[in-house]
C-alpha cells in the first residue's frame, strides 16, 4: 500500500482521536448516483478551532480533506482544504490546500494563500480536494463610498494564471456586477444588471460564463480524462406585476464549444385565493414547449399540483405536490433548465424531482431525492447528518427530541402551571407530557394537545429547565388526561429551586 | 454533458442557496391577513449545532408616531389560538408554529416571540434570544394591509 491511499484513514484516525476533546460534534454521510459520489465527513468544534474531515468516492476515485481553521492574532488562519472564492460577479471559487489567511477590516477584506490547488468536491454530505498544481493566491475586497463595492483576485496554479477585477454598484433600484480578466489564462467577463423603474416592473440582462471540467471516456470503461468545457449564457428580459397578475418575458442565448442555441420564455402567473396558476412557454429553433402548473393548497400542510406539459406535438398531463410536516417534508414537482450543451433537442430541458426530508431525533436529518433526468434515465440521493455533543453525546439532556405533531384540529388538551414554594410562577420549567416536552412561558404556563382522551404520564424534567440552578418537584401528578379545550382544568406542579 | 452541467448546476445551488435559506431564526417575520381571515404559521429556526427550546409568547404592540414601539398584554379583544406553545428543535432542524387568530374589531395586530434557549445551566446565567413574528389583520384585502394599519393607527409615514 502506498503511501497516499494510507492518508485518508489517518484522517479518519485523527478525527476519531479529536472527538473525545470536541464540544460539538457533526456526523454526515450520504450516497448519489446523480453527483456520482458516496461518502462521509465529521466536522469538530472546539471552542476556538474547527476540524473538518471528509472522505469518498467521487467520479470513480478516492478522495479525501481535511481542515483546521482558528484565528491567530487578527487574522483567521485555515491549515488544510478551503478556498478562495470571488463571488462578486463570478460565484468562482479556487479549491486549494495548504495555509490561507483572512484579516478583515471595517471595509476591506484581505485573503492571502499558499499551498497546492485543484478540483473541489463539495456534495452535503461530505468535501474534498484534489490537488496538482503548485498554487498561491490573493483576493482584497474593499466597500467603497456611493454604493461600490470593489474586488479583485489574482491566483498562480501550475503555469496557468487567475486575475480578474469586479465591481458592484447598487444604487436605488438598480443593481449592476461585472468582473472581467483571465481566468485560468483564458478571457473571462461576466456582468448583470437590473433595474425596477416603478414597483410592479423589473428588468434584467446578464452574461455568465461558465467552465466545466468534464469526464471524457478515452476508451470505454477503462481510462478517463479531463476535458475543460467553456460555455456562456446570455439573457434579456423583463417582468411586470399587474393586479396580482404576474408576466415575465426573457430571451436566451447559450454557446457550448461550437454548439450555439437560443430560446425565449413568456410566462403568466395568477393567484386566485388558494390556487396558483403559472404557465410558461418555451420556444427554441427545436419548437416550442408549454408547461402549466396549476397548485391548490388543500391545508397548510398538503398542497397538490397538476402540471400540464406540451412539447413536440405531444400533450402530457402529471401530478405532483408536497406534504409539510415538522418532521417530514414531501414534494413532486418539475424544474425546467436551460442546458446550452444539448444537441439536436430543445435547450429547454423538463427534470422531473422527488425529494423526502425527515427530521429525527437526537438533531438528526435525513434527505432522499430521485431526478428523472430528460432521457428518462432516474439519479438518486440519499444523505444525512447528525449533531452531537462531545464526547459523543447524542441528543438532549432528557433524551427527548421527538417533534411536537399536533395540530389546532387536536380536540383535546392539557393544560398546567409550575409555581415555586412561593407561588411565583417558573418560566422555563420543562414537563414531560406523554411523549411531548412542554416548556412553560413566562407567567409559568404550559399546554400540549392531544387528539384522543387517554390520559399521559406527566413528569417534571429538573435537568432540562431553560431556567439556570438546580431545581426538584414539591408536587406534580403521575398521570393527567386531556380535556376538551373549552371545559380543561389547569394542572398544578410545584417546584423548588436548591441553593 | 447534460448530466454533468446539471451536476455542476446542483452544487452551485447547494452551496450558495442552501446556506441563504438558513440565515434566519424565524420566518416570515411578518405576515399579513385580509378580510378578518387569519389561519397562519411561522417557522422557527435552530441555526445552533446543539438541540434548543423555544417557547412561544403573545402580545399586543404599539408605535407612535416617531416610530417607538411598546409590547404590552394582549389585548382581550384579540383571540389567538397556538398548535403549541413550546418545542425543542434538534441542531440545525426546524419547527413550524400554527396559528388562528379571530378579533373583536378589524384592524387588528399582535407579535409571537419566540425565546430560543439552549441546554439548562446549573450555574452562571441561562442566556435566551428573542426573534419575533408579527401579523396585521385587516378587514379588506390583504395586500398592503400592514401599511395601512402603520399609517391609519401608528400615523406612520416613512
């Protein structure tokens, strides 16, 4: 075994050493068919640096990162994976490895690297460099008088070279960003504008450039390389807000390699009570589509959808929706995009998304989405991430993390107050109510809801008071049922503070 | 390509949108209701790495003409009715807060606060943040109802 390959799960040594010092603890780790990537990471939080690991599987390849960041004098310091980024009329970011320095001002920002730079590989379950290049970096930014803010970066990796300037100005109701220069040794310029010259009308143009690095098979399934991709996005439009009608006109122009596309939207959108009608179309040099969503909000958590789809001669109806809770969130919709990059079909490309979020107990979350790509093929995502408190302490102090999910529709209640030997009522006395953790406001009251007339434990947690000291129970009762809300009687607890 | 730009375009979105939509402790920080109607919610946020409790308070409020405000009781003209009072939101997750409200006279206006606390103290100070959520009631449209009230009841012109 080589050496680099042994560098990964020294990392991980490293990480799992650490946690026994740590105060916070953050566990991720997910899989994706979509981003092409599977893997993990562990962030640490001391009380005055933050240790970041991750590592994975990425295009095929083992990859992995590692970072410290702290602050040293009045500069905050990262050792390992960070980068430099201009977001400023570019959204660029430079991966890099090795020691980069931040010290900020009252208006001015200064970011000085040294080290090796790469290929960045950030997914939300874990980030990773790859470096290969020598590379050293600068970026000030600076807010100046009348609305200007000012930056600039100039980067060396390899023998390729990064400098490009950009402004913001933003002044009433306009709002313009340009940054021009050479990035990586090629001419780079970007700039957009928009201006809202009354209240219910807006107008925009920009121009982006973007560059890909793409994964080219030399010969299938054995060898790969990487293929710089530059494309550039043009668009022109404008938006108009009528009398709770909304339209929308724009025109797009996108150039990848030799491949050169155009398009233009126009778009309607209305929204009667609780119904939302928007209806877009969509046409290229390929023909024009038509995509109508029409959203009813049945409740505050359930809405559905119908999407009525017109392209190439061909009509299609879907349905889709979305379900909100406080511990899952649901929804199937459409997104359209624009991919310059898209021979022979229409620029203007439906992806059809799923996507199911859970959150746990013990601060844990968990995502799954499915996109049904243009060519019918189906990409997956599965992720999740977990807090705890170190050494590895997951959860709450009670052990009770379980979301409240009832709702005005619970015909039943319990309702209760903590009072003090005094009779003073406690604020932030936390009672235990069947499942449920209820805290107590300020005049010392607490209720929790129920749908069904079963009486519940009831238990005063003295540990998890938001109040500060040490407090024990005088009297409180074991179990209590849920009255109707208009006719509950007010359960009495009685505390005491140990001093 | 098509996969690798939509990659590419999953990651900018990930990156730079995601951290955007967590930048708040409770949304919306304001909420308007037309023609006497209230059936809302907000949400709050724990933005925190370890789990929080948050309990939820009414008021009634005024402001005066040079724009001070003044929480006070609420009022006993105004009936709010909560899905909960109280939650304890894991790190970095979210709880949502349901809400009727019915007023004796139109227009109306109240704030929720929500007293965002971390884990009990034994010893030294327990350390609590306010983040309100205020609604403005009115007995025609919704749109604009908040201005309306700020420049018919507060005298609020700026």
């Amino acid at each position: 075994m080589t050496a680099r390959p042994l560098f990964p799960f020294l990392l991980l040594l490293l990480a799992l050493m650490s946690t026994s010092q740590a105060q916070f603890i953050e566990l991720k780790g997910g899989d994706s068919s979509l981003f092409d990537a599977g893997g993990g990471g562990v962030v640490l939080h001391f009380p005055n640096t933050t240790e970041t690991f991750g590592a994975g599987i990425a295009g095929g390849h083992l990859q992995f990162g590692a970072s410290s960041a702290f602050d040293w004098n009045q500069w905050h310091l990262t050792a390992g994976d960070d980068y430099l980024g201009l977001t400023v009329g570019t959204g660029l970011a430079v991966p890099l490895r090795g020691l980069t320095g931040e010290r900020k001002w009252k208006k001015q920002t200064l970011t000085v690297f040294s080290g090796a730079a790469g290929q960045f590989y950030s997914f939300p379950y874990f980030s990773a460099t790859s470096v290969n290049h020598f590379g050293t970096g600068v970026l000030y930014q600076s807010k100046l008088p009348h609305g200007l803010e000012f930056s600039t970066m100039a980067v060396h990796v390899g023998s390729q070279y990064t400098a490009i300037g950009a402004l913001h100005y933003l002044w009433k109701e306009l709002d313009a960003s340009g940054a021009v220069g050479l990035l990586q040794s090629q001419p780079f310029g970007n700039g957009s504008i928009s201006y809202k010259p009354i209240k219910s009308l807006s107008f925009f143009a920009t121009r982006q450039n973007y560059f890909f690095d793409v994964q080219q098979a030399l010969t299938a399934g054995t060898s790969s390389s990487l293929v710089q991709e530059e494309s550039t996005i043009s668009s022109v439009g404008g938006s108009a807000n009528l009398r709770g009608l909304s339209l929308s006109a724009s025109t797009l122009t996108g150039t990848s390699g030799a491949n050169q596309v155009s398009g233009q939207t126009f778009g309607g959108a209305i929204h009667p009570g609780p119904l939302a009608i928007t209806s877009n179309y969509y046409r290229s040099a390929h023909g024009g589509s038509l995509t109508s969503a029409f959203t009813e909000k049945l409740t505050r958590r359930w809405s559905v959808s119908q999407f009525l789809l017109y392209s190439q001669g061909k009509w299609s109806l879907n349905y889709g929706g979305s379900f909100t809770s406080n511990r899952l969130t649901t929804s199937v919709g459409y997104i359209t995009s624009f991919v310059p990059d898209s021979p022979g079909v229409s620029p203007f490309q439906q992806t059809i998304s799923v996507s199911m979020t859970w959150q746990l107990p013990h601060s844990t979350t968990v995502t799954l989405a499915t996109n049904t790509l243009p060519n019918g093929a189906v990409r997956w995502s599965t992720y999740g991430n977990s807090y705890a408190r170190g050494p590895l302490q997951f959860g709450d102090v009670a052990g009770q993390s379980r979301i409240d999910e009832t709702t005005l529709t619970a015909k039943f209640i319990i309702r209760g107050i903590v009072n003090d030997l005094s009779g003073t009522p406690v604020a932030g006395a936390a009672i235990l109510v069947g499942k449920e953790t209820a805290f107590t406001d300020s005049d010392g009251t607490f209720f929790v809801r129920f749908r069904k007339k079963n009486a519940v434990p009831i238990k005063v947690v003295a540990g998890d008071f938001r109040a500060p000291g040490n407090w024990h129970v005088i009297s409180a009762p074991d179990m209590v049922t849920p009255e109707p809300q208009d006719k509950a009687s007010v359960v009495n607890i009685v505390v005491s503070q140990v001093v | 390509m098509t996969r690798e730009l939509l990659k590419h375009v999953y990651v900018f979105l990930l990156l730079f949108v995601g951290p955007a939509l967590q930048a708040q402790g409770i949304a919306p920080i304001i909420s308007e209701y037309g023609h006497g109607k209230v059936n809302g919610s907000f949400t709050v946020m724990n933005n925190f790495l370890e789990p929080v409790s948050v309990v939820i308070q009414k008021y009634s409020f005024s402001v005066n003409p040079e724009g001070k405000s003044t929480i006070r009781q609420l009022d006993p003209s105004i009936h709010i009715e909560l899905d909960s009072m109280s939650a304890r939101i894991g790190a970095k997750q979210q709880h949502e807060f349901a809400y009727k409200v019915k007023c004796d006279t139109l227009p109306c206006w109240g704030t929720f606060n929500a007293s965002i606390s971390g884990a009990h103290v034994s010893n030294g100070i327990g350390l609590v943040m306010i983040v309100p959520h205020t609604f403005y009631v009115c007995q025609d449209k919704q749109t604009g109802c908040r201005d309306r009230i700020r420049h018919g009841a507060f005298h609020l012109y700026k």
